[in-house]
C-alpha cells in the first residue's frame, strides 16, 4: 500500500506516529479523505514546518501517546501508526474535532469488516479514558 504523504512526513518528523482519521484511513475504514496528514507528537514538542503535504499536528501524553503503536512498511519506509483498535479509540477521544459519526463509523467497521475483538477496543477506550462514551456503540454492534 503506497502512501508518499505518510512517508514524506514520518522521513521528516521521526518522533511522530500517524493518528486519527489519517490512521484508519491507511486501515481501510472510513469514508473520510484526510486533507492533511494527522500526526501525534509528544506534548511540548514545536510543531514541525512542512512545505508539503499538510500535516495537522496532536499533542499526546503518557499511554495515549505510547501504547497501540504498530510499525507499517510503506514502500521500504517503517511508519510509526497506531493500531486500527487504537486509532478508533483515539477518534471517541477527538469526538469534538472529527465528529462522532466518524468515530462510530470506525468502531462499525473495525468490529465487522477487519475483526477487531471488542476486548482490544475496550483495551484502548480504557487508555485514552473513553471507555463509558465507546461502550453503548460497542455493544450496538
């Protein structure tokens, strides 16, 4: 799977890991098109500046930051991404910014089309303390 925005960005912004909507896009669940690339960076860290492509920088903390990190290979490239149970966990705790339709569209698609276990996204809404917010969706599907 070829994605030069996320090799360009991880080349030049090695601390980051690919999040949110631009995450469960490489995972294949959801019908959003992210217009720039969303990384997660330690708090405190200045924003790195990019001609090309658009990046939309995260603050994360702790085990937010830390935990459900996978290392994907892009065109011989490692990217640093969050696992499709984290991503979608993530997406429930940036409700507010992204909407909850694409959280819950990802949590759909996570449990039907990919088999995600719903113990492992209940692993992570408890890490990114989303747990009460996710569980109704959880058990709908």
């Amino acid at each position: 799977l070829s994605n030069p925005d996320l090799v360009t960005v991880v080349l030049r912004v090695p601390k980051g890991v690919v999040c949110l909507v631009s995450a469960l896009a490489h995972h294949g669940v959801t019908t959003q098109i992210p217009h720039e690339v969303q990384l997660a960076l330690p708090r405190g860290t200045k924003k790195p500046k990019l001609d090309y492509p658009p990046i939309q920088v995260h603050q994360f903390t702790g085990a937010p930051l830390t935990d459900g990190i996978d290392v994907v290979d892009i065109d011989g490239i490692p990217v640093r991404i969050y696992s499709l149970a984290k991503s979608v966990a993530d997406c429930f705790r940036f409700r507010s910014t992204l909407g909850t339709d694409v959280a819950v569209e990802a949590l759909q698609e996570a449990v039907r089309s990919k088999g995600v276990p719903p113990a492992q996204l209940l692993k992570y809404a408890r890490v990114c303390n989303v747990e009460t917010v996710m569980l109704p969706y959880l058990e709908a599907v």
